[in-house]
C-alpha cells in the first residue's frame, strides 16, 4: 500500500502505544436516602437509627425533556454497538440515511428527513465543522474511540442560548467527546485499544486524560487505521452471475486530538481543542459495463484549532465565546485521464475562520432572550486550470426569546443571514440575504413528566457549495437556493414499570411535513469525487417516526431494547407534465428501521442489533430499471473483561452482516459481506 505525507512519521507512535495498557473505569452508582429522627433537643441521638432506603426511579433524559425532537447515544449503548464510526452508529436512528460508498474507507454521509446531507450541520464539541467545497462532512473520519455522546436534533438544538450558526440547519448533530472527570485522588486516565479484524484491518489507538491542577485538565487521544478494504461482492449484468473482490479500497488514516479544559473561580468555564487528520485512500469506482478496476487516489489532510468560552454564573445574563480556525486539503488522482499528461491530478485548500458571541438574559422568571452573532470566512483554492478562487463573507445573527410557566414552553427564533462572494476570476454567485423564522412550543398535560407534547415550524435555506457553483467543468453560478419549510408535531412517554421484570419503557414518535423548493440533488459520477448538481425543482416529505426504548431486569441480568421505525414518502412535485411528477426522489425507501438487544450479566455483555432499508429507486424515474431491492443486515457482539486492582481488561468480538447478504446501498457500490472485528482494550 502506498504511504501519504504525514502517515509515516507518525507510525512509531503506534508502536509505543500497543505497550500502554489503561483507561478510565466506568463506575456504577446507586441512590440512597437515610432518615434521621432529630431528638427533642433537635440534635442527633446516638442511640437514632439509620435506615438505608433505596430510592428507584427514572431521570428523564434529554430525548424526555427536550423541546424539539432528539434521539441520543451515548455510554455505554454507544460502545455495545457494532460501530467503527460515527456513521455506524447513526443508522440506528430513525429518519437517518447513510450514503455510503463501499466498505470501510469509502464517503460516509448523513441523509436525515430527505432533506439532503448539506441540511445537515455536525458539531464537534460544540462548534461546527465546516465544508465549503461540497457542504458534506465525512462522518467515516470520526472513530468512536473517543465519542462519549451523540445527539440528533430535527430544526435545532432545544436551548435558545447557543452559537447563531446552530439555528442555521434544518437538522444538527452534535457529537461530544470524551470530557475528564477525575474522582478522590486521580490524576490520570488512560486507555490503550487495538482493533483487528476482516479487510485486513490494523487499528492501534490511545487516550490519556491529565489533571494538571484542581481547575485545568488536559486530554489526549490518537488512533490509526490501517485496511486493505478487499471484499468479495456479488455481480450481476441480468445475463451472469458472479462473484469478485474489490479492489483499490485501501486506507490509511491517522487521528490526533488534544485538548485543555478548565474553569476560573467565577465557575466560567473554558476549553481549547487541537484535531488532525491525515489519509489516503483508494477510491474503488462504481461497477459499471463489467469494469472492477480503479486506480483512483485521495490523500486528505485536515486540521482545526477552535477555543470556548462559558460563564456559568448564577446572575441573570450569561455570555458564550467561540472561535475557529480551520485548513482542509485534498488531493484527487485520476491515472489514465483522457488529457495530454494522461491523468487528473487536483489539487484543493479550503481555509475557514469563525468567532462567535451569544448572550442569554432572564427578564424574569417566565422569559429569557438571547442574541448571538457569528461571522464565518470561507476560501477555496485549487490548481485546476481557470479556477475561480471563490471567497465568501457569511454574517449571522439570530434573536430568540423563550416563555416558560409550569410544564408549558414555547420558543421562537429569527435568524438573518447576510452573504457576500467574491471570485479573483469568472463570475461570482452575487450577494444573498434572508430571515430565517422558527417557532417551537411544548407541553407536559400532567406533573409526573410522563408525557410531553410538542410541535414546530422552522423556516430555512442553504446556499450551494463551492463545487455547485464553482467547478471548473460543470458550476452554474446561476444555480438557486434551497428553501426548506418544515413542520413537526409528536410526543414522548416515560413509564416507570414495578413488576420484577419490566424495569420501563419509553416511546417517542412524530408525524412531519417538509417542503422543499429548489432542490439541490448531488449524483455521483463515475467516482465518489466528481458529482453533477441539479435544482430538482419542488419536494413533498411526509412522514413519521417511532422509538421505542424499554429495559428489564431478570435476575442479575439486565436487558434493555431499542427499536426504531421510519415512514417516508419524498415525492417530486415539480411539475405535472414530468414523466416523474409525484414519484419517489432517488434512494429514499418508504420504510427503514432498526432493533437493537443488550443483555449484561456481570462483565458479560452481549448485543443483537438489526437494520432494514425498504425498496427505492437510484434515479428520478421509479421504472424498473431504477428499482433497488431492500436489504437488511444482522450484527452480533460479545464482550467480557475483569479487573486487576486498579486495570481494566476487556475483550470484544464482533460479527457483522451475519448472514452475509450482498447489498448497495448506493448503486453500483458494492458493500462489504459478512466481517469479524476484535478489539483488545486496558484502561487505567
């Protein structure tokens, strides 16, 4: 395999690390109450009893609470699943499509609600990650070696007192990493894991979180990753069946995260965060006309240095500070390109800076206002021939107020966005402008919690990337804005159960309706690195969504459930006289779901989860030339450990796609069969 820049002087890190054995121990804690009968003399008598009480009950988690829909991973559900990435994980939730481009290193986007991955906004500790280019991050870079949470919000987060960029997506996922909490006399944590499996998979990875006073702590977290990426597929052309390898699916990637977190004594609270990513891939390229070779490159570096801000104090007015500064470059290789020097070799910077500034006031018990303002840079050059070098100049600033009384909420949001570009050559797109309402609104009818209605209505646009409006051979600086219109109302349910085997169940579900008005659809060409953009015109969305979480208890073994279901129907509406007027958009299924089962005994823990993708169809046109089949996978996973005074081992094995069904989930990009994984990991 060849080695990108930056990979090599990096191995004999790894070599150090499979010597380090240690992590953090996960405690298990449980709530007592003693009752204390004060004598007359209203002190307490020596010959009091005290009578230990066990207290059950539920917290309500954030998914019960939240005023906009929210579905969670996190502890120790996120590491049962049988998820290398960020992207493994979030096909459990429901309204949650993955595109993904074949096995282990292939693009790994998010689709949530039909809406289009650029809808979507990922933020990393809290700030968002940013691409320019394309509007796409690849949620495959992100391993869960060092994720503790991920959170999933339709229209945006539920708190009024955040960044004006959070109010700019249609759907926001948030994913926090590990924080250090030190307990008695800890002053370090650390954690060594290897993982090796299928594909020739080698990935060694270390964390280390330092106490380095009562107020600063500091982190540290690195992985590499190593696979061949070759796998048998099952290819048809309607005349032979056969069954190949696939080739040039290699990958090399290198992580590296660093981080200080503190607080002052006013109990405001800061962090700085450092994050590196190095790879280079090989990009397989769609089967096509019988062809299974590609020698197609990608080396990406990326990195970013953001910093936070919080005052925490227990006044009226509280004020948050971010700020960023991020460079991404990639290079694409095209050997064998139809040019005079025999190939496509580009070459692409992107730079970003950000700073942000939001306030929160309590006018008084029942109203709070916030107001934040963002400024955000973006520029983009490349060393393809007549390139524009486009710059934009993005200004937010949203107000918001939120009315609380009892178990009643209700929020309201307005977001203006201003948009300058420029390009050194070519045209550029012209300025934009626009006011971005939202209104949320919930209820709990009663006071025990158990039940929450909720509802909204948001209002909001993306401008098109850089390679919509910019690419050298096919940007359409006259392409339009899409404007998506989104409407919401559901409920969540949280019921204590006190019969010996049924602990509890929740169930959330919503019925939504989005509106879409110039789509902006991105098709892959031949390979992942080329994409045609088209406005699609106008979309309907209808649809709904259940979860349903419940745990139990049978002896001294605990279980606990996850099922979630999904309901679309995505209809082109943009014209009656199309061949495909209120036909289903490309890979959207009417139905999708998942199940997940745990089961824990002690040190023993095994997982059975399940995921279902209905029928679709790859193009505009539902004919059956278009029609894919559904497909569904089965993964299983046991682990074990035990503990050494002060060390944690711990075991896992992994079976994935038990039953080895082949399977695109993007046409023409084969995925992996059935694969095994086992991780080795020590915490100290």
């Amino acid at each position: 395999m060849k080695s990108g820049r930056g990979l090599t002087s990096y191995r004999l890190t790894y070599i150090l690390c499979l010597a380090l054995f240690s992590g953090s121990i996960a405690s298990h804690t449980e709530v007592f109450a003693q009752a204390i009968t004060p004598n007359a003399k209203n002190r307490f008598s020596t010959n009091d009893t005290l009578k230990e009480v066990q207290i059950k009950g539920i917290k309500p988690s954030l998914r019960h609470t939240s005023i906009t829909p929210v579905q969670t991973l996190a502890g120790q559900q996120l590491e049962n699943l049988n998820s290398l990435s960020v992207a493994d994980a979030l096909r459990f939730f429901s309204g949650v499509q993955i595109k993904d481009y074949g096995g282990i290193g292939g693009l790994k986007t998010v689709n949530i609600r039909s809406l289009g991955s650029q809808h979507t906004a990922v933020f990393y500790d809290g700030i968002q990650l940013g691409n320019a280019q394309n509007g796409e991050i690849d949620l495959g870079r992100f391993s869960l070696d060092n994720i503790e949470e991920i959170d999933l919000y339709n229209s945006q987060r539920s708190s009024i007192f955040q960044p004006a960029r959070a109010f700019a997506a249609a759907s926001s996922i948030y994913l926090q990493s590990k924080v250090p909490v030190f307990k008695n006399n800890d002053r370090d944590h650390v954690r060594a894991a290897f993982k090796t499996g299928s594909f020739g998979l080698f990935s060694p990875s270390l964390a280390w979180q330092h106490k380095i006073s009562n107020k600063i702590s500091s982190t540290f977290s690195t992985e590499w990753q190593r696979t061949d990426g070759r796998y048998k597929f099952r290819y048809t052309n309607s005349v032979y069946d056969t069954t190949a390898v696939r080739q040039n699916g290699d990958t090399e990637a290198l992580r590296l995260e660093g981080g200080l977190h503190g607080s002052f004594a006013d109990s405001s609270e800061w962090s700085v965060k450092i994050f590196q990513y190095f790879s280079e891939r090989g990009l397989p390229r769609a089967i096509v006309r019988n062809n299974f070779e590609s020698r197609d490159r990608q080396w990406d570096r990326n990195t970013f240095v953001q910093a936070s801000w919080t005052s925490r104090s227990n006044g009226p007015f509280q004020l948050m500070l971010n700020a960023k500064y991020a460079h991404d470059y990639m290079r694409y290789l095209q050997p064998g390109y139809d040019n005079i020097e025999g190939s496509m070799d580009n070459r692409y910077r992107q730079k970003e800076f950000y700073a942000s500034a939001a306030g929160r006031y309590s006018l008084n018990s029942l109203l709070d206002i916030a107001l934040s303002t963002d400024l955000l840079v973006n520029d983009m050059s490349s060393n393809m021939a007549h390139f524009s070098y486009p710059a934009r100049y993005t200004s937010l600033t949203a107000l918001a107020s939120e009315f609380h009384s009892g178990r009643f909420r209700m929020q309201g949001s307005l977001l203006g966005t201003l948009i300058n570009e420029t390009t050194e050559q070519n045209a550029a797109a012209g300025n934009k402008e626009k006011l971005s309402p939202a209104f949320t609104a919930s209820w709990q009818p009663f006071p025990q919690n158990t039940l929450l209605l909720r509802a909204f209505y948001k209002d909001i646009f993306r401008m098109p990337t850089f390679n919509d409006l910019y690419y050298t051979f096919s940007g359409n600086t006259a392409l339009r804005p899409e404007n998506t219109k989104q409407y919401d109302a559901g409920f969540t349910i949280l019921k204590h159960l006190s019969s010996r085997f049924w602990q509890s169940i929740s169930l959330q579900a919503d019925a939504y309706y989005n509106h879409v008005k110039d789509k902006i659809v991105a098709v892959p060409g031949e390979n992942i690195a080329t994409w045609m953009m088209m406005n699609l015109g106008e979309v309907n969305i209808k649809g709904a969504e259940v979860n349903m979480t419940t745990s139990a208890k049978a002896g001294k073994t605990s279980l606990n459930a996850t099922l979630a279901y999904t309901y679309q129907q995505a209809l082109d509406v943009t014209s009656a006289s199309d061949f495909n007027y209120r036909h289903q958009i490309p890979y959207t299924p009417e139905h999708s779901g998942s199940f997940i089962l745990n089961a824990t005994r002690k040190n023993i823990t095994l997982n059975y989860s399940y995921i279902y993708t209905g029928e679709r169809y790859s193009q505009k046109a539902n004919i059956p030339d278009n029609y894919m089949e559904p497909w569904y996978t089965h993964d299983i996973s046991a682990s074990g450990g035990f503990k050494t005074k002060k060390i944690v081992y711990k075991a896992t094995a992994e079976v994935n796609n038990l039953f080895n069904q082949y399977r695109d989930v993007i046409l023409n990009f084969p995925m992996p069969g059935r694969s095994y994984r086992f991780t080795l990991s020590m915490n100290y």
